[in-house]
C-alpha cells in the first residue's frame, strides 16, 4: 500500500515537474521589476514576501499552478477533448500567451481576457460547460497558462480596434467613485510608494495575476482584486467579467507594458 | 522684447489695482440636501455649528479614530503614539488647532473639496455629487452632524 502511493506521488512529481522545469528563469533580478519608471507590485513588498515569491517551494499561488496542470490534460465535455490535446505541451503551446491579454477579439466585437478566453474554448471546441469565474479551476488554468510565461515582457496592444475600449478603461480609471470620492488614479498614479496606514500604495500593476494574496489566503483574479479595489472606495462594483472591468483590465495591463509577467505572483 | 515686459508689467499693476479696489465679498453658498443639516459656506469657512449639542472632544477622539470609518490616521500623522502605523499621504495634524479656526476645519471635514476640488481627503459630511456609491452606503454619510461637531472640538484640543 505505502509503495503504490510513493509509485503514485513519485509518477505525478515526474508528471508535474517537466513543465516547471522549463519555466522561465526565476527569480528575476531585482532590476526586471521595473521598467521605466513602471513598478510591479513585487517593488513595494517587504522583503519577506519577495522571497516567498521567488522560490517555487515556498509560493503558495503554484499550488494553483499545479492543479491547472492537471486541469490542462483533464479530457471534459462532449468532444472528449482536454486543453493538451490540442495545445499539447503547454510550456511550448502557451509560452508568451498571457503576455498578450487581454486583447482585442474580433469575433465577440471587444475585449477578451485570459479567463474568458479559456471558456470559450471550453464551449466551443470541448463542447464543456464553462468554469465559473473565480473557481478553482479557472483560476488554476490561468495560474498556470500564465506560469509558461512568467518573465516575459506584458505586450498589449491597445491601438486600432482595441482603441476604443482602452479610452474607456482609461476613462474608467480616472474617474472619481463611490462614497470616497476617489478614482484610481490618484492613489495607483499619484500616491505610489505612500503609506495607507500600514500599506504601501503600490501603482496596481497587475502583471503577476492571477496571484495570491496573504490578506484572503486564497488567489484571486484581476477582477477579484478591481471588485476589492471598488468596494474599498464604498463604490459598487461590476460583475467579474464584465465589459467594465475587461476594458479597465486593458487599460491597467497597458499602463504596465514591459512589465515581466510574475504569475503567480505574491501580495501582501 | 522691452515693449513686452511693459505691458506685461502695465496689465500686474492694473490687476493689483482692481484687486485692491474690490476686495471682494466671500462667496456664499447655501447647502440643503436633505436629510441632512442644512448649512452656510461663507468663503472657506462654514461658520455656524451643524448641531445646538457643543462638540464633545473626549467623544470626538473616538470618531477620528474609528478604524472602520475613514479614520484620520489614515493618511495623517497624528500625536496618537497608541495608534499604530500612521498614513503619510496628507499634513501631519499636530498643533492644527493652532493653525486653524473652527469655522475652516468645519468645511474641510464637511467638504474639503469645496476648497480644493482635487483633493484625495474625504468628505465627511455630504451626499451630492457622487458616482457609482456602493449600494449599502447611498444616502449615508461618513460621520453624521455630532460627530462632525465632536471631531472639530477633539481636533482643535491638538495645539
């Protein structure tokens, strides 16, 4: 019995580990989470929580990771296909992917981001129902889809048609809200590096998401985070996946641009 | 290059003159958004209490300090060793009872933004022009007419 299970815990590590393996390299120099003058979170953290970032043993978001690999060769839905069997090795398949969403997307006529981007393909090619957002599949799946590209360059792109609703997520992250008064902009643009009692005002770069957060243990999404950021302000939030949060999820990613992607990233 | 500098020099003199000559009365402006206290602004000020009840400083504190309600400390420093981590965004509030009346610090804490509206500070006492309010808190302001009055008796205790 105790040798079936080291068989079994020996054959997933071995099963686990290729894709890890051929990660990008991690940690990062200090100097990559800055580029010109664009700060990602992991520049306001104390040290500690950098050093539970960098070591893969350590970070707690890759158990997410983890179970997106699993996820990824998990045949579900009518077609009986899993993501692997059509993108087969992810570390190859989606190496860079996430480093371009959310994106412009032709065929819905707006923004698509990462998590939605998945469900669709659930529908479409799985013939699957699609994951609830914020469950522990979907944020498992972009965990990891967003792993393969972990210190690469965020390159979104904004002009032509994706025009438009960068203007209003633009829009959206200057305008003043809910009982506070106060817009994004003039905490994550004008008061980064501050300190909010305790916390150090970060410019909410959101390069490393999806990410773990030491104040919910648990990940979370970047909508998690915009309904977090909204109802902090006494401002009504929009549902996860809404146009709302996809164009200011645009705009955000852009106003990152360079940025290495640091998925999954650690915040306190 | 010279004729320029006379003009530009001509049109300051004029300025100061008719600045001088006006002096002009402070804008007033009548508030009334009911539920709430209708009040003054007289210039930067608001001169006349929102409550017949005097402000209580002991209770005062205690609104200023509320953690769970846009407390002070926030983003000011304040001569309160007992409150941990002190927000570093907006002035320090030592000795802003010397450095402030009672009418200004009633606007500022009303509706600092009549003063300046890109202000980050809080509006503690308002309901109009407001997007998107959080379901919960429509209609609700953060501190109500008392504790409006009791902050400014607390505030005005720090010399």
């Amino acid at each position: 019995m105790t040798r079936t299970l080291l068989l079994t815990f020996s054959f997933l590590c071995s099963a686990l580990l290729p894709p890890l393996a051929q990660a990008q390299q991690w940690p990062l120099p200090a100097a990559r989470f800055e580029v010109e003058g664009r700060k990602s979170g992991y520049f306001y953290l104390g040290r500690q929580t950098q050093i539970l970032e960098d070591d893969d043993f350590q970070n707690p978001g890759m158990f997410a990771v983890e179970a997106g690999s699993a996820l990824w060769r998990k045949v579900e839905g009518e077609a009986g296909l899993s993501c692997a069997s059509c993108h087969n090795n992810a570390a190859v398949t989606m190496k860079g992917v996430s480093a371009r969403y959310p994106r412009f997307d032709a065929e819905k006529g707006g923004i698509i981001n990462l998590e939605l981007m998945i469900n669709r393909e659930r529908e479409q090619r799985m013939k699957a129902p699609p994951l609830k957002y914020e469950s522990e599949q979907l944020i498992g799946l972009t965990a990891y889809i967003g792993y393969q590209s972990r210190g690469l360059p965020r390159a979104i792109e904004v002009a032509g048609p994706a025009a438009p609703f960068y203007e209003k997520g633009k829009e959206f992250f200057f305008q003043r809200r809910g009982l506070t008064d106060i817009s994004c902009a003039m905490c994550h643009d004008d008061l980064a590096g501050a300190n909010l009692r305790g916390d150090v005002i970060s410019q909410g770069q959101i390069n490393g998401f999806p990410f773990y957060r030491l104040q919910w243990r648990s990940m979370g999404s970047t909508h998690r985070m915009f309904e977090w950021c909204n109802t902090s302000m006494r401002a009504e939030p929009y549902p996860y996946g809404s146009e709302e949060y996809l164009n200011l999820e645009l705009y955000v990613a852009w106003r990152g641009r360079g940025l290495p992607v640091e998925t999954p990233a650690v915040r306190k | 290059m010279v004729r320029l500098v006379l003009a530009i020099a001509l049109l300051v003199a004029a300025g100061t003159a008719a600045f001088a000559q006006q002096q002009p009365a402070p804008r007033v402006i009548e508030v009334n958004t009911p539920p709430l206290v209708p009040y003054r602004i007289v210039g930067n000020t608001i001169p006349e209490p929102l409550t017949a009840q005097p402000g209580d400083p002991v209770r005062g504190k205690r609104v200023v300090t509320d953690a769970t309600n846009g407390t002070c400390v926030l983003c000011h420093a304040m001569p309160l060793p007992e409150e941990p981590n002190h927000g570093n965004i907006a002035p320090s509030l030592a000795g802003i009872g010397s450095r402030i009346t009672v009418p200004e610090l009633r606007l500022r804490l009303v509706d600092a933004k009549r003063i300046n509206p890109d202000t980050i500070m809080l509006s503690y006492y308002r309901l109009h022009d407001l997007t998107r309010v959080q379901q919960q808190y429509v209609g609700r302001t953060y501190w109500a007419a008392q504790d409006v009055e009791d902050a400014i008796a607390y505030l005005m205790t720090l010399k």
